[in-house]
C-alpha cells in the first residue's frame, strides 16, 4: 500500500519504479500472467547459464585444465 501511496503522490523517476507504476494499473490476471512470464525467462536463463558453464568445464577438461575427484582428493591437492 505504501509504493501505491508513494507512486500517487511522485513521479516515478526510475526505469523500475516507471515498470511498478505500469503493472499497478494492470489488472490482476494481467499481473499474474507478468509473473509467470518473469519467472519462466528467469528459470530459462538460468537454464542457459548452467549449460554454458557446463561446456566451458567440459572444454577445460578436455584440454587438460581441469581434473575431478573426491573432497580428499581437492584437500590433498591444495595441501601439496
């Protein structure tokens, strides 16, 4: 209720608050909709993110840069 007050009495000066005043005025399905959109490109990215870290350490690998093992195996190593 406060950002509704707040956005009633200034102007927002911000691309964030300029996009809450916006989905203020939507109706509720309309928000709900934004929501899931929001959170479906958010899960996508970060699907995304996961897959390029992914061939990055698979490229490494393959190169010789990285090597796997246990925890024991890392606290041997970093001990050396």
């Amino acid at each position: 209720m406060e950002r509704l007050e707040h956005s009633m009495t200034m102007t927002p000066t911000t691309p964030f608050e300029v996009a809450l005043d916006v989905l203020d005025r939507l109706p509720s399905d309309d928000q709900e909709a934004i929501i899931e959109i929001v959170r479906r490109r958010m899960i996508d990215r970060r699907r995304r993110e996961i897959a390029a870290n992914a061939q990055t350490t698979l490229q490494a690998f393959r190169e010789g840069r990285a090597s796997y093992g246990t925890v024991d195996d890392l606290r041997q190593e970093l001990e050396a």
